[in-house]
C-alpha cells in the first residue's frame, strides 16, 4: 500500500518554517513575490505615541500614595513625558489616552484589604478602580479625552506594599 503524501496539495517548506505571505507582503502577494530581507512597517495615520512605565517595588504604608514608576521602558512621540521615579505622567497633548495598570499588591496586615485607582490630576477616574482582600494582582485600565495639558497617577488607597508595578499610556486620537 502506498501511503499518500501529507504534504501533497498543500503549502510546504522543505526546511519546516513557513512565512505567511500576506503578513510580509501584504494581501494578494502570491507564489513568486520577492520575501523582504527585513521586516516590513505598517503605516500608521499620524503621530504613534505611548509610555510604558515600571517600579519593581514600592512600599505604600502611608496611604493614600501616589505610587512613583522608577523607569521608562518605552517613551515614544512627544504627547505623553515621564521623569524616571516621579509619580506623574503628563499627557502633554490634547487627544484621548488608553491608560492601563497592573500590580501585584501585598497588604500590610495579613488579609487585609488592598487598592489602586488612576487619577486625572486629583481626581479619581473610578472606572479604573481595582480591589481585593490579601494579597492580589490588581489592574485596571480607562480612556479619557483631555483639551489641555494633564497629569495621571497610579494611587494606592491602602497601606500595602507594591510589587511588578507597570503602567501603560497610548495615545488614541
């Protein structure tokens, strides 16, 4: 019995790795078009800007604490600036913002309770508010449309200590 060809009528690479054409080329590039050497860059309408920031630890015992992010991961365009340690981020462009936050959070007593909010300058922005009892991994995240110059922070509303803090900022429109 001859046993058929897996591979017959299909898509196969002889060395086992197979690129997807229109991830490179885009769609309708097919069979004989030239695979680029380097990776090719969507284009993308107007200015990117976005902010990812970090603190590996912080100790809140005096709540309420505007938690400081010790490094700039990323700092890309012109819309949004960090001092590595502050607590403030500033959105220094009228437009909408995508803000997002993660922590693992420990509180000081065994059990008790634990909490992050963002804030638009004093002011809580509630629909990012997280939770929890004991130790808890904590994140939250909103979009908020500013006219002028803005300051945001990530506030920990319980005495606990912060561990893997990263904030996230993505200028939308």
């Amino acid at each position: 019995m001859v046993r058929p060809n897996p591979f017959q009528n299909s898509r196969y690479c002889k060395n086992g790795i197979e690129i997807n054409n229109n991830l490179i080329n885009g769609p309708g590039v097919v069979g004989g078009g030239v695979v680029p050497t380097s990776p090719t860059v969507p284009t993308l309408p107007g200015d990117l800007d976005f902010g990812i920031f970090n603190s590996p630890a912080v100790d809140s015992s005096a709540p309420p604490l505007s938690v400081p992010l010790a490094t700039n991961v990323q700092l890309v365009g012109t819309a949004i600036t960090h001092t590595p340690g502050d607590a403030a981020i500033n959105l220094v462009e009228a437009g909408t913002y995508t803000i997002s936050y993660n922590a693992e959070v420990t509180p000081t007593v065994a059990g008790g309770p634990v909490g992050l909010i963002l804030q638009q300058g004093a002011v809580d922005l509630v629909e990012s508010a997280d939770t929890g009892a004991g130790a808890s991994f904590l994140s939250g995240a909103v979009t908020i449309t500013i006219d002028a110059p803005a300051i945001i922070t990530l506030n920990s509303s319980q005495a606990s200590t912060l561990t893997d803090v990263n904030v996230t900022v993505i200028k939308t429109a």
